[in-house]
C-alpha cells in the first residue's frame, strides 16, 4: 500500500478505537444522583435507591464510535458537598444536579461548582448543570430562568429533566456530555498541533538568526 493511503486507513482506524469518557456525578443529598445514573443505564425508575457509592461503566455506539462511559456516583453528607480531588481529576466531564424543589439543593450546585472551578478549567472538563424532578412542579422552588442563568454565567450547558417521567430526556443529558468531552478533546489535541509547529518554526527561524 501506498505510504499516505496507509497512513489514512491507520488514521481511520484511530478514529474508530473505543473511547473512554469518565463522568462524575455531583450534588446535594436526595436530589435523585442515582436515579439519574440506574434511569441511563437500564432505561428504568426504581424509587428507592441504596446509599452506596459507586463507579458503573456503559458501553454506547455515538455517532457511529464505541464509548466506555464510566459513571461516578459520588456520596455526599447530608450537610456538606465536599468531593474529593481524586474525584475531581478522575472526570472528564461533571453532571451537577439539583432538585426543582429544594433550593439548598440548587445553592449547593453554585458551591460546588467553585470547588470545580478551582481544581478544572472549562476548556478541561465540560459541565452540565441538571434540575431534576421537573414532574414536581407544584412544589418547585427554583426556577427554571434561575437554573438557565447561573448555567449561562458558568460557561455549563443545562437541563431540566425528570428522571422519574422520562428515559429519553436523561439520555440526551449523558450524550450532550459525552459530545462535549469529546469536542474539548479535538480541542486540545488541535492547540497541542498548532503549539507544536510554533515550537518548530521558532526553532528554525531562532536557528538562522543566531546564526
Ligand atoms: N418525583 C421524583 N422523584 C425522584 C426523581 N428522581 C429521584 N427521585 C426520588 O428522590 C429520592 C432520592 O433519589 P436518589 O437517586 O437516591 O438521590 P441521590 O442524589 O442519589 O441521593 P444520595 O446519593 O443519597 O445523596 C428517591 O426517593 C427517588 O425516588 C424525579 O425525577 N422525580
């Protein structure tokens, strides 16, 4: 096979290895963390969900490529929203999640999402913000404006869903996530290029003028 031919397939085929995307799950105690997880992975709403921490993995097909999904339920206290480091660089992408009916849950949100901010860039680890329990609208304290706001201050996508009601809304949650990572990557990977020929040209152009 022709040397640039070769190169293309081996580039193809690069395209198409599986991926692996690592999302950590945050938010306030109750506000349905784990509801969101079990309604993604079996399509299913249980009600009542255990109280342990854990890592699931997924495989999905997205836009034709294989992707590990690993998802990390993470555990809070009932009166703090401490994650750790380990946690905050383990993840790719952030779901921080509120209840529509709770507001501690909601300034628990703006909390963590400083803590996020301190330790993750934006152009390192995209966040989407989710207000759960959109099927409790008569006991909503949070608005929807006010969810969409601090979403648009924080650079976050946002999303209100109800992992009670609907499978598909909580799926478009975990792909528009998955797209993100995906696109802060080709990022990266695109400004790594660039740097590097900049590197290069300095060297040769600093080369002739010493010389
Ligand atoms: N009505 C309604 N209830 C929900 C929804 N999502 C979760 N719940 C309920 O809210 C409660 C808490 O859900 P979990 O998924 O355990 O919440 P969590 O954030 O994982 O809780 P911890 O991990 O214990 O902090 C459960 O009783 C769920 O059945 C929803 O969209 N609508």
């Amino acid at each position: 096979m022709v040397v640039e031919e070769k190169s293309r397939v081996e580039a193809m085929e690069g395209n198409q290895q599986r991926m692996e995307v690592n999302i950590l799950l945050m938010g306030a105690h109750n506000v349905g963390k784990t509801a969101l997880t079990v309604r993604f992975l079996t399509r299913r709403f249980i009600g009542e969900y255990g109280d342990m921490e854990s890592v699931y993995s997924r495989m999905e097909r997205i836009h034709g490529q294989e992707i590990c999904i690993n998802i990390w339920d993470s555990q809070v206290g009932e009166k703090s929203c401490w994650v750790s480091e380990k946690q905050l660089q383990w993840a790719d992408g952030m779901i921080l999640v509120y209840d529509i009916c709770d507001r501690g849950s909601f300034d628990a949100v703006r909390q963590q999402l400083q803590l996020v901010r301190r330790s993750r860039k934006p152009a390192s680890c995209p966040v989407v913000i989710v207000a759960n329990k959109r099927d409790l609208q008569h006991h909503r304290r949070v608005s929807g404006e006010e969810g969409r706001l601090l979403a648009l201050t924080q650079g976050c996508c946002f999303f209100e869903v109800s992992a009670a009601e609907t499978y598909h809304s909580v799926l478009l949650v975990f792909h528009r996530l998955v797209d993100l990572v995906r696109e802060t990557r080709a990022l990266r990977k695109s400004s790594a290029g660039v740097r590097g020929i900049v590197r290069s040209m300095s060297a040769v152009f600093g080369k002739k003028r010493a010389e």
